[in-house]
C-alpha cells in the first residue's frame, strides 16, 4: 500500500537531519556587501539631485542584463517560496530548521543582485521596481499537490537556476558580475543537493509514487518566474544567447539528476510506477527531438547574422 504524504514527511525526517548536518558544514559563510563595487555609485536622479539612468550606463550586453533581471525578480518572490515550503514541510524539527535556513540563504541573493545592478547602472532602476512590484503581487502558487511532486520540482529547479547564474555571469562580459553569480549558484547548488538526496530517499521508502512524482514534474516544468510579464519574450531572448535553453534543460539539469537517483535503472516498480517511467521516457525523447531543431535553426540564424555583417 502507498504511503500518504503526511507519511513519507515523518519517514524522511532522519535523512533531512542528516541532509541538514552536512549542508551547515559544507556551505560557506558570504557577505553580499564584498561583492558589490560601492565606489562605482552615485546618484540618480531625484531626492539627491543625481543623474537619470540611461541606457549608455550599463556595460553589460542586453541579453545577459535581461536574464540579470528575470534572475533577480525571480529571486524576490522569496515571501512566497517561503510560504510554499513552509506550508508543505512544516515549520517544526529539522525539515523546518531546513525551511529557514533556506529562506535566509536564498534572501542575500536578491540583496546583492539588486546592489549590484544598482551600482553599477546595470539596469533601469525604475523599471526594476516597478517590474519587483507587479511581480510580487502576483505572488507564487505551486501546480503541485504533494510533498513528492514539490520535492522533485526543487530537485530540478535549484540545479537550473544554478546553471541560468552562472551561465548569465559568463555573458555580462563583467568580471564582478561573473564572480557574483559564481557565488550565488555555490549556493544554488548545494540547495539542489539537499532535495535531491532527499528524493532519492524517497524512492527508497515508496519507489511507485516517487516515480510518479518525478515523470508529472518532469513533463509539467516550468522556470518559477515564468508569470511574470513579458516572460516568454525574455525566455526567447535567454535561450537565443545560449544562457538557459531547452538543451541546457535536459543536458545539464533533468538527465543528470535523473541519473542520480537511477531512474531507468530502478526494478521492482509495479504497473503504474512502470506507466509513470514510460510517460517519462516518452517525453524526454520528444524534448530531445525538439531541443535538437531549436538549436540547429539557432546556429542558421547565427550564420546568416555573420554573413551579413
């Protein structure tokens, strides 16, 4: 018989001691102020009589600033994160230790990030905040009903926003945004470990439903900014420069973590978790297909940009 939710939630608290004990060890003391070049600032315009930004200000190349914001912004809806986790993992013994050490780690990130693009005119700082305002009261709701679904979903998000960090950092062009990003996806990173070795202990303890579980996420996903506006532009433009594309999806985020927890090797599975195993080697072909044909049509249109220029 499947184990309910509330179940597996008590069966994993151990491992989440365990996971929590490694990661307070392994993870490394940062300040977001080290990483912004303070001397770079001055005033805009307004109450200290400052310069407007324009766009001349900014060093970094448009699309490396648009994935800089689309970062940002997706970093801001912490509150609602928070209230997400909180409310599926509790707020008592280690799985809400963990739930808090989380919040405040994930919190420097949007603090430097917007320092840094402040002072270094990066960005259009009204339109930042008026981007921060709409998208924060849109808020942030899960698709995901259960511990698993929400667990996997982590699984995979903690690892892709690492990659679209370090990845934006390389396209900036700006050795202090690159050394920033750098230090932000360490930490993405070792997020993404803790919910992976977590799930993994999941298909321990009931392998059929996790199975099921990972394949609706899997064929569900989507990057948690994806409701604020213009997202699907400024997708389009991100995948273009090669920062966070479908290929990068399934080379660098899903099939590595898939690997992980042997997801094709698993034996034992009854007929729905092998149904869930199908459906999810059915779609990863298709993904694969369809990741294949955007980045060949992406190199044509590089080539004809070249010939032209």
């Amino acid at each position: 018989m499947a184990m309910t939710q509330t179940e597996l939630l008590h069966a994993l608290e151990p491992v989440v001691e365990v996971e929590l004990n490694r990661h307070e060890k392994v993870a490394k003391e940062w300040f977001p102020h080290e990483y912004i070049p303070w001397s770079e600032g001055r005033n805009f315009d307004g109450i200290y009589g400052g310069e407007a930004w324009e766009e001349g200000h900014s060093k970094i190349p448009e699309a490396a600033r648009v994935s800089l914001i689309v970062n940002l912004l997706t970093e801001d809806n912490l509150p609602s994160y928070h209230h997400e986790i909180a409310t599926t993992f509790g707020r008592d013994g280690a799985w809400g230790t963990w739930v808090h050490r989380w919040t405040a780690e994930e919190d420097r990130h949007g603090t430097a990030l917007r320092d840094y693009l402040t002072v270094t005119r990066a960005v259009d700082p009204v339109a930042l905040e008026r981007a921060r305002m709409a998208h924060m009261e849109s808020g942030f709701m899960t698709e995901y009903d259960t511990m698993l679904q929400q667990l996997a979903y982590v699984s995979f998000q903690e690892l892709a926003t690492r990659i679209a960090h370090r990845n934006t950092g390389r396209a900036s062009g700006e050795e202090g945004c690159e050394r920033l990003l750098a230090r932000i996806a360490a930490d993405e990173n070792l997020h993404m470990l803790f919910y992976r070795n977590l799930l993994k202990a999941a298909f321990e303890l009931d392998p059929n439903q996790t199975m099921r579980a990972v394949t609706d996420v899997v064929t569900t996903f989507q990057m948690p900014g994806q409701g604020m506006d213009g997202f699907a532009r400024k997708a389009m433009i991100i995948a273009n420069e090669g920062i966070y594309d479908l290929r990068l999806h399934l080379d660098d985020v899903l099939m590595p973590v898939l690997r992980q927890w042997s997801v094709f090797d698993k034996t034992g599975l009854d007929a729905e978790g092998e149904k869930a195993r199908e459906e999810l080697s059915a779609f990863l072909a298709k993904a694969d297909a369809t990741a294949a044909r955007f980045v060949e049509r992406r190199e044509e249109r590089r080539a004809r940009a070249a010939a032209r220029q």
